[in-house]
C-alpha cells in the first residue's frame, strides 16, 4: 500500500472514532471498542478542534527525521537556540 493511501486511512480512522464517540455520547465506550486509550482519544480531539484534519496526519520526530536524511545526528538541532536556567 502507497504512504499517501496508509497516512489517509490513518486520519479517516481517527475522524471516525473522534465521530463515533461524539454521536454516542460516551468516549469511554468507543474507546474500548475500537481498542484505543482515552488519553489517545483526547490528544486527537484536541489537535482536531486545533488544526483539523491535518492535525491528525502522523507526523515523524524531528531528530528520526533528520537521522533519515542524512544517516547520522551530530547534535541536537536547538541546541543553540535554546539555554536552559
């Protein structure tokens, strides 16, 4: 299967189970249906309400990405920017 197809059936997957436990009223219960953590649940609902459906696409880690692209991590990205108190 195509990445684009997997990351849609993915997000489609989300909306119905974020719309299945809107219309029957329990988050519980379509939680232990579909087999998925209400933590999980309310982190989808959130980036939802936030930036709709593109919100719920998989998105990689920024350091796994860069690993990818280039085959090894020399440092961390924001280590310039960033001071720690």
């Amino acid at each position: 299967m195509q990445k684009e197809v997997r990351e849609a059936l993915r997000i489609r997957f989300k909306l119905a189970i974020l719309e299945y436990g809107r219309g029957i009223g329990s988050v519980t219960k379509a939680c232990r249906e579909f087999k998925v953590p209400r933590s999980t649940f309310y982190e989808w609902k959130k980036v939802f309400e936030k930036e709709g459906k593109a919100g719920l696409a998989q998105y990689m880690p920024i350091l796994l990405l860069i690993y990818y692209r280039t085959g090894y991590i020399t440092s961390f990205p924001f280590e310039s920017t960033c001071t720690v108190k």
